[in-house]
C-alpha cells in the first residue's frame, strides 16, 4: 500500500507541485558556451528523506511521526514533506478555500519553510484529480525572489499530502536599493555579449532579488532580469545582472534553436542484381557526405542520406558540399570537383541533390560505393578503419 501510495504522490508532485515562470532555473539552450549559470544554483542540493524525528527540525510543534522530511542542506528549510496526517480543512469545495487552506497551513509551518504574512504572494492554484495545489511566491519589500516558491497538495477532504518551501533566508531589514537604472541593466546586458539589442524587438528589465554572493555569504541581492532579442549571437538572451554593480550574474538563450535538416541523394548505379556500372540508375541518399550551412555548421550525413545541422534562427540559408565525408573524398582529376548548393529553410526539411548538372556520373558511383564497403567491412569489424 505504501509503495502504490508513493507513486501515487510522485505523479501528483510532477503534475501539480512544480512550477514554471519568470524565477525559473537557469538551464542550458542554444550557445552554450555563451551561457551562465547563477552561482546559487551551479551545484543542485541533495535532499536526503528522513523521517521527521531523525530530520533535526528542533521543537516544531506541528509534524508527528509518520512525515517524511527533506531539507534543504543550504538553508535548514523544509523542501518537501509528505506521508503525515494532517488537515489544513474540513473539506475543499472552491479554489478560493484551496489558497485560504493552504495559507493557513504554511504559517501554521513558518518556523521550517520560512514564511510570513508579509513575505508571501499567491502564484498560483492548481486542481488535478480530486488534489489541490496551491502555490506562493516569495515577495521581500515588494520584490519577488527569485526561485522563491512554497506550496501545498492537498485534498479534497482537506488532508495535506504534502507541502514544503524553497524560501531563502533574509538577511536584511531592508533590502538593499538598486543603484543602475533598467536602462543601464540592458546596456550592460547587451555589452557583456558584444551586441546590440534589436531595435523593433520588446525589451524588459524587472527587479527580482536574486541569491548572489556578498563576500563569503550568499544574500539576497537585488537585480535585473533583463530580456533582448538579438541577430549576433542569435537569440532572445535573458541575463540577470547585479542592480547595484552591473555585474552579470547570469545569461541564458530563451530561443529554441531550429536546426537546417534534410536529406543529401542523387542517382547512382547501384541496384541489384550485381551492384555495378551495368546497372540502371536509381535516386537515393548519398551516405557519409558533409553537409554544410554556408558560414555556419554543419554535419555528415547517415546511412540514408540524412542530416541534421545544428543552427540557431529561422531565416533562409544556403547549404552546400561535395562528394566528400569523414571516409571518402571524390577528387575528379581532369576539372573541378562535385559540387552542390541548395537554399534551405530552418525547420523545413530540404534537399541537396547530386545530379548531371553538378556532378559526373561515376563521381557519385565511386563515392557511394567506397562509403558501402566501409559500411561492409565497419559491420563486420567495427576495430576496422583502414577504410576511413
């Protein structure tokens, strides 16, 4: 029964309990090497399960046994706890109970996830499956904080299944006032990728307090979440900057990139029953071959013909090759050698065709050929590159 209860409650926690927005991690996308991570989140906690007697959580009054605990190691808070049996209600009926319930609730709980009356703000209430979830934002002097977020899961006979924080510590009475205007925010934001905002493109800078370090310890410092377009480094980069030093603290590309896909073929002698110059000429995916987008990447087709460029924007470009890859190389000794361009749209699948207009016929036999028989010989011993 327990096992098929905690799975039970994994599901709700991954449908219900987390939440996505503006305070979300800062996570990898396209240009990675142009990204930051916030330093308070470069290293993930570990949250270890205890029961709560074993948890360390001093003298709450409000957990008896039967809850399981995890804290967060940096803070001392409770991230999630589950498995206990309490009631924020006698019975959820509307949404407006479900956030009276759940408020209720956290404050009952201040002492270990850190909230207060005038510290949290209602982000938002979700219903699945006869659960409510109800979820708070951290609001310090007016100001959200980033990562900030509390909840609790409860039922619809009001039962809490669980609940926990993400609350930071404050520090300060009062927190300390930016010193940069959202102007300059963007200004530094733009200078620290060497590019310049795109004019007719939205721009926002929003203050958040965000955990930053401030000597030896990390406190809750205000900052600018900052957001441009951009054609060079393409993008739409979200950086948080420091309100009172301009420093960058973090950067990300919220543009998803659309990668340059397609196929590469032309027509070959290739067909059953000998596989030779006798053979009739039949279109198909010329193999192994290097892909590229002009001034951009590239990539070396599979064994159907396929590639897959990585490439970030949605405007038109050219692609190109020859009968070249990373196992053959067609020279054509008597002229140039084959070659092939084609106009390609990021996202829509496109060709690059090998045909008498580019290329000689034994051209694209002989390359396709080589590229089968080191298919052959890899398949049987893939030890074996003398191919290659």
């Amino acid at each position: 029964m327990r096992s098929r209860r905690l799975r039970t409650l994994s599901f709700l926690l991954g449908t219900c309990v987390l939440g996505t927005g503006a305070a979300g991690a800062f996570t990898p996308s396209a240009h990675h090497d142009l990204e930051l991570r916030l330093e308070w989140e470069i290293v993930s906690p570990v949250y270890e399960t205890q029961r709560v007697e074993n948890a360390g959580l001093g003298r709450s009054a409000v957990l008896n046994e039967g809850w399981f605990v995890q804290k967060d190691p940096r803070t001392g808070l409770v991230h999630m706890a589950y498995g206990g049996n309490l009631f924020a209600a006698s019975g959820i009926a509307t949404e407006a109970q479900a956030i009276g319930a759940a408020r209720d609730f956290l404050l009952l709980t201040s002492d270990i996830v850190g909230v207060r009356e005038n510290n949290m703000q209602l982000r938002n209430v979700a219903r699945l499956r006869s659960k409510w979830a109800v979820h708070y934002q951290q609001n310090v002097q007016g100001v959200p904080v980033h990562g900030g977020t509390a909840f609790v899961l409860m039922s619809e006979t009001g039962q809490v299944a669980a609940f926990g924080s993400d609350f930071f510590p404050e520090g300060h009475e009062v927190i300390p006032r930016p010193t940069i205007s959202e102007t300059d925010a963007i200004a530094r934001a733009a200078a620290a990728l060497g590019t310049t905002p795109v004019a007719d493109a939205p721009q926002t800078a929003v203050l958040w307090l965000v955990p930053a370090p401030q000597g030896e310890l990390m406190e809750l410092t205000p900052a600018y979440v900052t957001v441009f377009s951009a054609n060079e480094p393409f993008g739409t980069w979200e950086s948080i900057v420091d309100a009172r030093s301009g420093n960058i603290l973090a950067r990300r590309n919220l543009s998803v990139p659309i990668n340059v896909t397609g196929t590469v073929e032309g027509p070959v002698q290739n067909q059953p029953p000998s596989h030779s110059y006798c053979d009739p000429n039949v279109t198909e995916g010329l193999k192994h071959l290097t892909v590229s987008v002009q001034g951009g990447n590239s990539d070396d087709s599979d064994r159907n013909g396929d590639f897959d460029i990585s490439h970030g924007g949605t405007t038109p470009v050219t692609i190109e090759g020859e009968l070249r890859g990373p196992y053959i190389v067609t020279n054509y000794f008597l002229g140039g050698n084959a070659s092939a361009s084609a106009s390609a749209t990021p996202g829509v699948p496109s060709t690059l065709t090998f045909d008498g207009s580019n290329s000689r016929q034994d051209e694209r036999d002989v390359f396709q050929h080589g590229n089968i028989v080191r298919d052959f010989m890899f398949d049987l011993d893939n030890t074996f590159t003398n191919l290659d």
